[in-house]
C-alpha cells in the first residue's frame, strides 16, 4: 500500500471513525482502524459490538492519491495521536514491510505494528431489508436526532427506553424517545420506497454520535433497515447500527388529545 493524502482529509475521517472503536475491546482487532486502499479511494473502518463507522475517501478526490494498493488494521490510539502530531501538510502511507505500516510527513518517518486487514469484521448480513432505500433530509434529520435523544433513558433498567423508536407511515417517520418522565416526538418527510409495518428502536447513543456527524445541508441521508440492523450512508460516510430487541411502548395515551390550557411563550425568554 502506498497512498498520499492530506492531514485534513485523514484526520477529519479518522475522527469520524474512531468514535466506533471498542477501546476496551478484549479484542485487540476492534481497537484498532481498518486502512484499506484500492483502485476507488481509500476506507476508513472502526467497528464495536454496537456500532460500525466507515469513511471513504474516493480516488477522485483532490487531496488523495492511491499509487499502490493494499490494506492493514493500526491501532487507533498511536494512529491518531502520530498524524495529529504531524505539522506537515501532506501525509503518506506506507506499508514495505508485512503488517508494518509506515507514516511519512516531512522528514519525520513513523512505524506501526498493525494486524491483519482480512480477520477485521465486517458489516453484518442484511437480512429482512426495507424495501429500497429511505431517503431524509441531512440537516433536517440532524437537528431532529439533537432533539430527540437527549430525552431517551441512561438507565439499562428498561433497555428499550434507552433508544430512539423510528416508525413510518407512509411517507412519513416518526421518531420518539422517552425515558419514561420526558418524551420527545418528531415527525420527518422521506423518500422512497416505506414500510408502513416498520417500528424498530435504535440505541440513542448511536444516534447522537451519528448526529455530530451528518452535515447541516440539504443532501440526503440514506436508511436502510434490516431484522437487527440500520445503516445510514451521506457523503462518504457508512454508520451501521444494532437494533434494540423489544416493543417501544406506545405513546397514543400518553398526549392527550384536547387541553384546558394552552400557554404561548417567546423561546428566547424561555432559555
């Protein structure tokens, strides 16, 4: 593997990445970040029992140039602090030696012990697909995201309470959380092709990591639902998630539907 790239570039997809990484992992493999470069760019691959995170930087791409192929999984701790480190603006990788990969930046030269790229785990079968894919608004579904989780359960007393329920309706998505005194409810436009039956519940801290990484713009984020899994695809970026097991608990009774009192108040006088 050879590939030159810009320390922006890299330090913004290994930040992405890193936030999956299973630091305490009893497994050394998923502590670490999976490199792998070929003819369409260069990936960027953490993994937990929980979570996976890919970023993909396309051969395309300006500030990247894949001259030789290849693969290696390094440490994450080392391979971030090493390239955050370099002052340089230009950053190659390196692999000459087995499982050994090599960081040039200026003159300064860094070598890595890594692992095996083909023993990493990768993402998980889908089974039971949503058909097609369901498309949102990125900014929208971001600002939605930061204001449902915050309400979701941190106890692991109740499990369910501690996600985020997604329920379509049409071309509609329903996004609820609760931990069992507050509850927060939003409703999003989609595209595409929707379940009406779809009802899972999604690990809220998984979702609050995936809201710091979508963009504040009008592209589209991607859903794909299957038994056990979620993934969302926009700009790059590859998040899969697991599934809660359980019922989310309904909501219909829970807001009512006349009042004996509506307060209006100003929000910035409020905060």
């Amino acid at each position: 593997m050879l590939v030159e790239i810009t320390k922006d570039s890299l330090m913004k997809a290994v930040q992405h990445v890193i936030k999956a990484v299973a630091v305490n992992s009893p497994i050394p493999i998923l502590q670490g970040i999976n490199i792998q470069a070929g003819a369409d760019g260069v990936s960027f691959t953490a993994s937990n029992t929980s979570m996976t995170i890919q970023s993909m930087i396309p051969q395309d791409c300006a500030s990247l140039t894949v001259k030789r192929t290849g693969a290696i999984v390094i440490p994450s701790r080392y391979f971030y602090d090493v390239i955050r480190k370099h002052d340089d603006e230009l950053i190659v990788l390196e692999i000459k030696e087995q499982l050994i990969l090599t960081i040039i930046s200026g003159h300064a030269q860094v070598r890595l012990c890594g692992m095996d790229s083909a023993e990493f785990p990768f993402s998980h079968n889908a089974e039971g697909l949503s058909p097609g894919k369901l498309q949102v608004n990125s900014a929208l579904f971001r600002s939605t995201l930061k204001q449902v989780t915050i309400v979701a359960s941190t106890s692991e007393t109740r499990p369910i309470l501690t996600g985020v329920a997604f329920q379509c309706h049409s071309n509609s998505l329903n996004l609820i959380a609760t931990d069992g005194v507050r509850l927060a409810t939003r409703t999003l436009h989609i595209k595409g092709n929707t379940n009406d039956s779809l009802n899972v519940t999604i690990p809220a801290k998984n979702l609050s990591e995936l809201s710091k990484m979508l963009s504040d713009t009008d592209e589209m984020t991607e859903i794909e639902i299957s038994k056990n899994r979620v993934t969302f695809m926009t700009n790059g970026l590859k998040v899969e998630s697991a599934l809660i097991e359980g019922t989310f608990p309904s909501i219909k009774n829970v807001i009512p539907q006349s009042y004996l009192c509506e307060i209006f108040v100003d929000k910035a006088r409020l905060m």
